[in-house]
C-alpha cells in the first residue's frame, strides 16, 4: 500500500475515533446512576430510565470496543503492519478496507475458513 493510501485510511481512522469519543461524550448523561428515592418520578418511569441507562450503557461499550479496533489499526499502521491480515499475514483486500478501516483480519480469515 503506497503512503497517500495509507494516510487517508488514517485520516479515516482518525475521524471515526473523533466521531465516536462525541457521541460518547454527548451520551454521558444517560448513562449516570439513577436517582433511586425520586419520589417525583413514579415507578414506570424510573423503569423508563433504568432502561435507557441500560441502553447508554451497552451502546457506550460498543463504542469501546470499536474504539479498540481503530486504536489497534493506528498501531498496527505505526508499525508498517497495517492492511495484513493478523492472521494469516495475507494483504487485506482495499475494498474491505474501504468498509471497515480498523478491519484486522482479511475476509476469508474473518469468515472462519
Ligand atoms: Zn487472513
């Protein structure tokens, strides 16, 4: 992969961290304890909130992971190992690349075959 590929995959790369560190900043309210003795707020709707801290909360560590994935790419592209597979070493395929930036394993390793 020549540099100026490999830059914009980082630029890439980058913006999705950018983009997900918002979302998680922005969400960081509904994911906070809920109040318990809220006399204000009745039952069904301390369960509507118990259920949206809930849903933060997953959606929050599905951020985690991807941005995980994306921090290993960026190491992976420091150390010139960026675009092949973890697994079998092959080149990953660029139109996978293209879908999936922080994509580590090539498709036939990622299908289990
Ligand atoms: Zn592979």
């Amino acid at each position: 992969m020549d540099t100026a590929r490999l830059e914009e995959f980082r630029d890439e790369l980058q913006r999705l961290a950018a983009q997900i560190r918002a979302a998680d900043a922005q969400t960081a309210a509904e994911r906070a304890p809920v109040e318990l003795d809220q006399q204000a707020v009745g039952r069904l709707s301390r369960m509507d909130a118990l259920q949206v801290q809930a849903m933060a909360q997953e959606a929050s560590r599905r951020r985690a992971r991807e941005l995980r994935r994306i921090n290993a790419a960026l190491a992976r592209m420091d150390e010139g190992e960026y675009g092949y597979c973890l697994e079998c070493g092959e080149e990953i395929a660029a139109r996978r690349l293209e879908l999936d930036p922080a994509a580590p394993l090539c498709i036939k390793c990622a299908s289990g075959d």
